[in-house]
C-alpha cells in the first residue's frame, strides 16, 4: 500500500510540473490594492514611465568612441566639446536622451548615451545632431537595449542634485 502511494504521489508531482499545453499567451493582472502596497507597485507611475509589467522598457545604447578625425587643437577642442555637452542638454530636455556619461579611464571608448527610443534609425538621426560627431571627433556604435523604466526619471532627479551646470 505504501508503494501505491508513493507512486500515486510521485504521478501526482510529474503531472503538476509539467508545462502548460495551452496556446493561449499567459495574462497579466493588475495588483489588487494590498498587494500594491506590499510589493509599492505604482501602476500610474509605471504607466507614465512607459513600463512593462516588469518594470522595464526598450532604449537604444550608444557607446561613443574616439573618432578619426582627433586632431583639433585645445581652443577648437574645447568649443567641439561644449557643443557637444550642449546638445547632450538639448536632447536630454527634449526627451530623447535618458542617460549620458563619459568614461573614465582615457581609452577608447569615451561614453555611453541611452536614448530614449526604440530603433537603431531613429538614434542615429539624433546622433547625427551631435557637433562631435559631425566633426568626426567621435563615432557611436549603437545597440538596442532593455532596462528599467526607471531611466525615465533620471534626467529629472539629475536637475535637484547637480548645484552647477555642466
């Protein structure tokens, strides 16, 4: 009787596990109230971030890297550059632009944007908006990317930490 059992419950447990047969995409509920509170799910803040219902979105990742034509002298290198950081401003206020930094370490790669777009054309048109870009002073090397929604509201909190403008 014991191996009847065990055997029922081991049928039982194979059974369970197995995956779905339905055709049918899996559905997404909206929280109720209470587990809102306990996870702090924001559906309305989800909604104006643009959220899936993982919290994410879709953005297009441009590293920047030094381009061939670097032979500027340090006065017209250094107006290449505020036009460069002023458009950063521009495409930032605009919407466009979520996230923009350089690196650090002097190398190749100089920074990353991640624009707030879902094609790989519509961030090149912006990328071609950029003076250093035209001058060929860099060169963007672009990616479709997938990451938090929560990029969206960086520009905006940026605005409340930073005392000085860039």
């Amino acid at each position: 009787m014991k191996k009847l059992l065990f055997l029922a419950a081991c049928v039982g447990l194979i059974y369970a596990c197995q995956p779905s047969t339905s055709a049918e995409a899996p559905t997404t509920k909206e929280p109720t109230e209470v587990e809102a509170e306990e996870t702090g799910y924001d559906a309305e803040l989800a909604e104006s971030v643009g959220a899936d219902p993982y919290g994410m979105r879709q953005y297009v990742m441009a590293f920047l890297k030094a381009g061939p034509n670097r032979s500027q002298d340090s006065t017209e290198a250094a107006a290449l550059q505020r036009a460069h950081l002023d458009n950063i401003g521009r495409l930032a206020e605009e919407g466009k632009l979520s996230l923009a930094g350089p690196f650090l370490d002097g190398g190749e790669l100089r920074g990353i944007y991640i624009f707030n777009v879902s094609t790989i054309e519509e961030a090149r048109a912006l990328t071609e908006t950029d003076p250093a870009i035209q001058q060929g002073r860099l060169v963007m090397e672009l990616h479709p990317w997938y990451g938090s929604a929560a990029l969206m509201k960086v520009n905006e909190i940026h605005k409340r930490l930073g005392k000085e403008e860039i």
